[in-house]
C-alpha cells in the first residue's frame, strides 16, 4: 500500500472532508513516533509491533563499474517488528 492509498482509505474510513486534514494527522502521529525514538530508541505498540532504532554498521560493497572496494557509512536506521494482534489481523485478510 502506497502512503497515497493509505492516505485514500483512512479518509473514506473516518469520513474525513479534507485530504488536507487527514495528511497532517498521519504527519503528526510520524513526528510524534520520530521524536519518541529519538528519546527511547524503543517504541511499543501493545498487540502491534515495536519500532526501535537500531546502529548499522559499515560494509564493505563491490560494483562492478568500480575498480576498487568501498565502504558504506555506519548510520541509524528504523525497525519494525509486527507484534501477534498486526500478524494476526494481516492473515486473516489473507485468508478471507
């Protein structure tokens, strides 16, 4: 689902008027979680899923228009593990 689907269908579920209004909700629940991470490192949805911020470390990666090695930069990046109620609720949309 694509953040503009998304954006279609939670705003035919919650009879919302305005595309507008219905973006600057799912902004503010991003930059709440954002700002969370940023804090704790550690984001529990209870039934859900859990987002932590995890380090990356460098590696080393190879192209073959290259002619030598190089090495990515360590960096920060989000994760998401679907809690049992998310898996659950995916599955059952599989199944029916």
């Amino acid at each position: 689902m694509t953040e503009g689907e998304f954006i279609r269908f939670y705003k035919k579920r919650n009879n919302s008027k305005s595309h507008k209004e219905v973006r600057e909700k799912i902004d503010l629940f991003w930059d709440v979680l954002f700002e969370a991470l940023n804090e704790d490192g550690k984001v529990v949805f209870q039934d859900w899923g859990v987002f932590e911020k995890r380090k990356m470390k460098s590696r080393k990666i190879m192209v073959p228009m290259w002619k030598e090695s190089a090495y990515t930069v360590p960096k920060e990046v989000i994760k998401f593990r679907a809690g049992k109620g998310l898996i659950k609720i995916a599955e059952g949309d599989v199944n029916e």
